[in-house]
C-alpha cells in the first residue's frame, strides 16, 4: 500500500490505540465505537475468536474489530482480519513472502531510526541494540503521519503491570526503555491535545 492510501483511510477520524496493559481491564472502553481501531502485535486473547466465554470476558474492554494492526513481532496477523498491517522493516526482513499481502504497509526504517534517536537509544548494559516498542512506533507513526480527529491511548503504562493476557514480560524492559517512552509520549500530549491517555 501507499502512504496516501493508508492517511485516506485514517484522516479526520476519531482513532484509538490499544496498547497490552493490564488497566485496560479496569473498565469498559466502548471500543468499537471509535472509527479506526489500531491495535498491536498480540492484539486479542489467545482463541477469543473460536471461545464465546473468552470473547464475552473481554470484548467490553478491548472491542471485537481491527482497522489496523502494527506489528512489529511473528504473530498470526490474519486472525483478527485487519483492513491494513503496518509491518515494520525488522519484521518485513524475517518473514516468508507469502505472509506478505497487499494491504500493508512497510513502515519506512528510517522513522524507526528517527524514533531511536529522539529517545536517544544506543544500546543497552548488554550492549544490544535497543529500540522504540510497537506500541511507540505507532504513536509516533500515527502522529507523525495521521491528521485525526482525535487519538486515544488505552492500555499503555509503560510496562509497570503485567499484560492483559495475563503474563509480565521482562524482555521489553531489556530491548526498550519504558522511562524514556512514557516522557516521550507526555511531551506528544503536551504539544498535540488531539493525543489522550486514558
């Protein structure tokens, strides 16, 4: 896809975000009443489509529909039947072809070396690369790119709590830097007040 065909579709629309913080289960979020749903990675809970009683558990915090899905990871991307995947380059690099399909769109590696170097991101103690999480890149990308009506954040505490499925991840706090993240995002708010964290 091109980059005008994805800002068509998301220009001037109520869009929201859903990150994998567990918060996102405090309450219900009316989800799939906003325009464009954006979602990342492991967007829904394992077999939430196949199982009623998972499916009624969670949909009234996280919604049942997928506009876009930013993945940045191997999960299985066709699940939730997203109308556009925004692949990042890492990913678009490690994965078979045929998992490639027409709506998608490569998010350029330069954006993700720019993010890297606006949170000043080098490496970490073990001196492997770090690098914005997904969820990031798709603040940024979204800000970046997208003129909205408005953008909501849900479930995005910068890896303080477990996920809402159920498992705490030490990893992205050895591949990312949640500090810099949550300060980069409080300065988006402050300079665009389109951009809402709930």
């Amino acid at each position: 896809m091109k980059l005008s065909e994805v800002q068509k579709f998301i220009n001037g629309k109520n869009v929201c975000l859903l990150g994998n913080a567990k918060t996102i289960l405090d309450k219900n979020n009316n989800i799939d009443s906003y325009n464009i749903i954006c979602r990342i990675n492991r967007a829904f809970p394992k077999d939430f489509f196949d199982d009623e009683k998972i499916r009624n558990r969670y949909a009234p915090h996280i919604g049942t529909r997928t506009d876009i899905l930013f993945i940045g990871s191997e999960h299985d991307v066709f699940t939730c039947k997203p109308k556009i995947i925004m692949y990042y380059p890492s990913l678009l690099l490690r994965l078979k072809e045929e998992k490639i399909v027409t709506n998608a769109y490569d998010v350029l590696i330069e954006d993700c070396f720019e993010l890297k170097s606006k949170l000043g991101l080098t490496v970490n103690s073990n001196n492997e690369p770090l690098a914005g999480s997904t969820g990031l890149m798709a603040i940024y990308w979204l800000v970046k790119y997208i003129n909205f009506k408005k953008l909501t954040l849900f479930g995005f505490n910068f890896f303080e709590t477990e996920s809402w499925y159920g498992r705490y991840n030490p990893a992205p706090r050895i591949a990312h830097v949640p500090e810099k993240e949550k300060e980069y995002v409080l300065k988006i708010m402050k300079k665009n007040k389109k951009v809402i964290l709930l």
